[in-house]
C-alpha cells in the first residue's frame, strides 16, 4: 500500500477487498510504516493491515507496542505486526541508530512488545534487557487492547534470521528474494528448525513476497526488473544469499560504495537475463501464476510485489494493476476448482 491521499489510498483498499485480496502490508522505507496502515484500516472492513516491515531498530519497542496496539484497535483486530532488523548499513548510516547485534535486538525486541500488549492495561514491571531497560514508574494504566497478543511476523532472508522467526514469530515473512524454486530447497531446514523448537508447522504462518513482472512481452518484464535486482545484489550484506544460489559473482561486480546505492545505473549491466528470471517472475499471467505454483508446497500465503528501481511512473501504475489481475485469475481458477 503506498502512502497517498486519503481518497486514492481508500480507492485502492476498498478495490483490493474486492479484487480478492486478503491483506495488505506498508514498508517502512524512511517513515513508520503504521501510519498508511491505519489510514487503511479506516476505509476498509475485511483486509487485513500489516507492516511489512517495520524496523525494530528505530524506535522503542514500547512505541512499537503501542503503535501496533493503536492500529489494532483503529481495524477492530485485523493487524499483524511485521518487525525486521534491516542491515548495519541502513539502522546505523541512515537513521543513525547505535550498531547492535541485529539477532539479539530483535528477538528482545519481540519480547519486549509481547509484554506491553499483555500487561499494559494491568501494570508493567520493571523490564532490564541487554538493549532495553525501563521502570515504566511515570505509567499510566492504558485501556485494554482489542487483542492481548497481535501476531507478529518476522522478516528473514538468511538461515539464522530465519530460524529467530521459527522459534519466536507467529509468522516468518521471507525476502522477495526467495523465488519459489529457493524456498523449496528451505523446506528441509524450516521443519528442522520448528522441530528443533518444538513447534508445529501450524504455529507460524510462512508468507512470501515474490518480485512479479507481468507483461505479455517477457523481455521488456525482464529489462524493467534488471535495476531492481541489480540494487539487492548490491548489498555487501547479502553476498553470502547470492553465493549459494550461483550467482556470487554477479552479486560483487553489482556491489556498490555506502551512499551510493540510490543510483545503481553504473552496475546494472552485470545482471544477466538468467539472474534476473531465478529472482522475478516474468511474462503473462498465465506464465507467472505457473512461475509461483511451487511456493505452495512451502508457503501459507503470498505478498506479490513488483520491481521499482528505475521505473516511471506509469510502467509501475501498470505492473501493480497487473497483481489485480493476477489475484482476480488465481481466485477464478480456485474457485473452478471447487466441488459444487
């Protein structure tokens, strides 16, 4: 959902509600990413609000609690609380944030806001953590929330984040760079991992955000989703991720400099066609719903996201009206599918 006003953000949630769309998510890129998602939640009845992400790193968990308590209340329970640690490079250079160790600030991130949504309306105890430490002694008591535990969502790319969200999380949102065919080579270590937890499978709702380009002209979807993967590849952080799917390489002729990764024209021609289709799915509908098929065999759930790197205005107006067409395809098919 990106933030507009008012009119067109309520047009575009009432036309998702009716297109067949469960939910929708709101990134935090620079603000928080609440605000879009209770301006949603108050035009729409059914669709699920749920940031995606909101960064633990920047701010409080306690602001976090009571932002996801707020957005809960405004949609009558219809929130999910989508939390990611980001990378050094993004908490520290760009909001300025103190390093941490991204692992162990989240997971007490989460425990943390588990605790103000439990107890906030009944008194808080003293909390001392390795990030977080208060005595919460200027409190008030706060009106009960409308739910004493909102499902939070964790965001993982890599193995040890993934396994945080499959020990902790409610649900385990994974990278748009986890194509279908990656994230079933995952699912041997992602039923070690809730096993190693004892949890079942039911207990954590596995969402996936699959970069689509839908265009009948597959080489122009392919052209236009270039950018996109080349700014992902570019990221020191995620070298090992492009390392194990063959394209390590790529990935470090496409790094670039901190600050510079607003601009990733120098770069982008060492993505060839071939990295660009194992990470989007390209062509017509008919061709990506065939695409993204196999994350069935993994997934609960799927948040189909378009390139944007390096894209106008009215090409990106026309690969997000695509999803609407997608959704609106996938729900007729099922619903042939049906026994009457």
């Amino acid at each position: 959902m990106p933030t507009l006003n008012a009119p067109i953000m309520a047009g575009i949630g009432q036309q998702m509600e009716q297109t067949g769309f469960e939910g929708c998510f709101s990134l935090q890129i620079y603000g928080p990413p609440f605000v879009p998602m209770a301006a949603t939640a108050a035009v729409t009845t059914t669709l699920k609000v749920s940031t995606g992400i909101a960064i633990a790193g920047t701010r409080s968990p306690l602001e976090t609690a009571y932002a996801a308590m707020d957005v809960d209340r405004i949609s009558d329970g219809r929130f999910i609380l989508g939390l990611g640690s980001s990378i050094h490079s993004c908490v520290t250079e760009m909001y300025g944030e103190p390093q941490r160790k991204l692992l162990s600030h989240l997971r007490e991130t989460v425990k943390v806001v588990r605790y103000v949504i439990a107890n906030a309306h009944k008194g808080l105890d003293p909390i001392k953590g390795e990030y977080f430490s208060a005595d919460f002694g200027e409190m008030m008591i706060t009106a009960p929330p409308v739910r004493e535990h909102i499902p939070i969502w964790i965001a993982a790319l890599q193995d040890k984040m993934t396994e945080l969200a499959l020990e902790v999380g409610d649900g385990l949102m994974v990278h748009a760079l986890w194509s279908a065919d990656y994230a079933k080579t995952k699912l041997p270590f992602i039923e070690a991992a809730l096993s190693r937890h004892g949890r079942a499978r039911a207990d954590v709702e596995i969402n996936a955000w699959p970069w689509i380009a839908i265009n009948d002209d597959k080489q122009q979807a392919i052209d236009d989703s270039r950018a996109t993967v080349a700014a992902y590849s570019g990221y020191k952080e995620y070298e090992p991720f492009f390392e194990a799917i063959g394209f390590g390489d790529e990935a470090r002729a496409c790094q670039l400099a901190l600050g510079e990764h607003g601009d990733v024209s120098s770069v982008i021609g060492n993505v060839s066609d071939a990295m660009v289709e194992a990470l989007v799915a390209c062509g017509s509908v008919s061709d990506v719903l065939e695409r993204i098929e196999p994350y069935w065999d993994v997934v609960d759930s799927l948040c189909p996201m378009t390139p944007y790197r390096d894209l106008t205005m009215e090409q990106m107006t026309t690969y997000n009206a695509a999803l609407y067409t997608l959704v609106a395809t996938a729900r007729a098919r099922a619903a042939e599918r049906e026994p009457a």
